[in-house]
C-alpha cells in the first residue's frame, strides 16, 4: 500500500483551511464509538481535465449511511459535491483520493448521542492503489480468515459507518499475518461475502458472479461500475450466494473497490486461481474501467464530473 502524501489543504465545516488546523478534541463521540460514516472518492486526470468519478452516487451513499444512524449531515449534497471540487482544485491536485467524512463531535460520552449536527471533512490526497500499483498486474495472494463479516441485524453493512470497519481490522491483519495480501470474510451462511476493503466476482466458464447484499457486503460503487461494463460487453452477470470452494476452482478471480480499484487475485488459501495471472476478463475489464478516465471507454452513463465544470 502506498503512503499518504498529506496536502496543505482540508475542507471542514465548510471552510478550507490549513491541514494541521483540522483537529478535534480527544472525547470526540466517534474517537471512542465509531460514530462516523465516509466515503472513499477518487478524482482521477482525465484528457478533459481533473474529474471525479461517480460523485453523486458516492454522496447519495453518505448521506443514506448517516439516514440510517440517525445522524444530521448539515449540508445540502450539492454542497458535499461542491467541497470535493473545491479542496481537488486548491490543493493543485489533478488526481486525487477524496474521503468524505462526517463525525459525532465532543458531546459526552454517552452510547445515546444527542440530536445534533455531525462535523463534517473532505480529504484530498494523492494515493495510489491500495493493495499496490504491482497488484493491478501481477495480482495478489488471499486467504479466507477466521473472521466472518457483519450478519444482518447485527449492524447493517449497507452503511459505510466508522465502527463497521473494525471487522475489517480484524479480517486484513490476519491475513497479513500468515503472509497475505489480503483477507477475505466468509457470511453468516459460511459463503463468500466480501474482502476486508473490497467486494469480489468470481469467474467460470465466462459468467461473472458476485455475493448478493444480502451477504454482509457494502454494495460497492466500483463493483456496481464492473456489473455495467460487463454486461457492456455482453457477459452474463449474476449476484448470488457463493461457496468457498468456488473460488478455488474459478477461472479468475478479481476484488474491486474505489480504494483498490480493479485488482486480479491470483491465489486463494495458497490454491492458484485459474492459471495464476491476470485473467482475460478481469484484464478487458480493468482496461474499460480505467479507459473511463483515458479517453478509451466513452462515459455514456455521465459518471465522470469534471473540476472546472
């Protein structure tokens, strides 16, 4: 994974202002709760000029995330939009990972967080692939940990929420432990449902297969992108409950997420996935997904939303 390169610049409260200002005190709700949910947003430089990918669909999900906490954002969508254009653009960047990011501030220390608004931040920094610009081609090693994902109605895994991801602490260190990139958790059925930052599809015999919502998945952006472009190019896509063993016999495997993008996997629990490369689909697929932001792929969907514009 590469270092954040930390700019001058952060949004917060709607106010633009230097970056070691941004602090908050150390009773701060989501420090000791998770009180939080995010997004992860990337800007990429396009031959257009800087744009950021899928914008609304990305605050859409913010503000569904705090809905379902009962938690006030207090600012419009447009105005979230606008923040991500404003802090890309004075921090100079042409490419960029944007986090959204909205808190329960200092108001005790109580479970029952009082009716009030959330602060709220927009991050801009560079940030190259998350599992490591090498993963884009050469893939990486995975295992199943021990560790399941969130059942339904335990805490819904529809809201990227602060708290949610300490189950993804928990998937990722494990897998480093024993020497893997990355960890992937199984469902309360003992199905696949999702990698510690990232969704996944499995494929065999040219039909394309990812775990339903129903598996204790965050319904990811980029893997709702994969779906389309897929059946863009007329292969089969279908959501449905996945056992382990598949992704030990698939033809190709590959995880997806804002963060990580498009990242084949090339072994699952020390088993090679198919011929234990990039597959030719997840390759067609990567070079649609990142044609979008090369001029390659046409954006007929309006998916790109530009800086300057």
């Amino acid at each position: 994974m590469s270092a954040p390169n930390f700019p001058e610049l952060i949004w917060f409260n709607g106010k633009i202002i230097p970056w070691q200002e941004a602090t908050v005190h150390i009773v701060c709700h989501a420090i000791h709760y998770g009180s939080s949910v995010f997004e992860g947003v990337r800007c990429y430089d396009t031959p257009k000029g800087p744009a950021i990918f899928r914008l609304d669909e990305h605050t859409r999900r913010l503000f569904d995330s705090a809905k379902i906490y009962r938690f006030e954002i207090p600012f419009t969508h447009e105005e979230i939009n606008q923040g991500c254009k404003d802090i890309v653009r004075d921090n100079g960047l042409k490419s960029a990972y944007l986090r959204p990011f909205a808190f329960m501030g200092a108001h005790g220390l109580g479970l029952n967080p009082p009716k009030v608004p959330l602060e709220t931040s927009i991050i801009a920094l560079n940030w190259g692939s998350y599992l490591g610009e090498e993963s884009l081609e050469q893939g990486v090693d995975a295992a199943i940990t021990s560790w399941n994902r969130l059942a339904p109605n335990t805490m819904p895994t529809g809201a990227k929420a602060g708290g949610n991801y300490l189950s993804s602490i928990l998937i990722t260190t494990e897998a480093k432990r024993h020497g893997y990139v990355e960890g992937i958790g199984l469902d309360q059925n003992g199905c696949i449902s999702e990698g510690a930052g990232e969704n996944i599809f499995v494929v065999r015999d040219g039909v394309i297969s990812t775990p339903p919502t129903t598996s204790g998945i965050l319904p990811g952006i980029t893997r709702s992108t994969l779906m389309t472009l897929a059946a863009e190019r007329g292969y089969k896509v279908q959501e449905q409950a996945i056992p382990r063993e598949a992704l030990y016999l698939a033809d190709e495997v590959f995880m997806c997420g804002t963060a990580a993008e498009v990242v084949p996997v090339r072994s699952v629990d020390q088993i090679q996935v198919g011929n234990g490369k990039r597959g030719p689909i997840t390759e067609l697929l990567q070079a649609d997904y990142f044609g979008l932001f090369n001029g390659k792929t046409e954006d007929k969907w309006g998916w790109l939303s530009y800086i300057n514009e």
